[in-house]
C-alpha cells in the first residue's frame, strides 16, 4: 500500500510485486545452508532410540516444511495473480 501511494505515474507497477521474489533469494542463501545442515544431522541420527528417531524425524520435517510452504506459497502467486 505504501509503495503504491508514493509511486508516480510513470512507475510500470507501483504495487511492488516484484519485491516478492527477492526476498526467498536473499532469505534462501543464508537459512539453506543451515536448513540442509540440520536435514543430513537428523537423517544420520535417525537410527537409535525409538524417541529419539521420533525427535529426529521430527526435525527433518520442520527443515522441510519451510520450502514446501514457499513452494506452495509460489505456485499460489502465479496461478492467481
């Protein structure tokens, strides 16, 4: 709303749609090293105790879940905007 109260007239799109797409690239090149970091330590500690391999699949889904939330979250944008 802000952005699309100060743009001018000749600005293509005051909106700032194409802000959306910056921010999972910015985001992305810190959280996915992390993220896949914490995926492979839960996949190699996946094998023990069977509340411990609770935990750690646990934890191999919470790595995941962000990606699947943006990908989705993509798939969304582009099919309705």
């Amino acid at each position: 709303m802000w952005l699309a109260i100060r743009a001018s007239a000749s600005d293509p799109d005051p909106s700032g749609k194409e802000a959306i797409g910056f921010l999972p690239l910015f985001a992305l090149m810190f959280i996915g090293p992390v993220n896949l970091a914490g995926g492979v330590i839960g996949i190699v500690g996946a094998v023990g105790k069977p509340k411990t391999r609770k935990l750690n699949w646990l934890g191999i889904l919470l790595n995941a879940s962000p990606y699947v939330v943006f990908t989705a979250f993509m798939i969304v944008l582009m099919l309705f905007m």
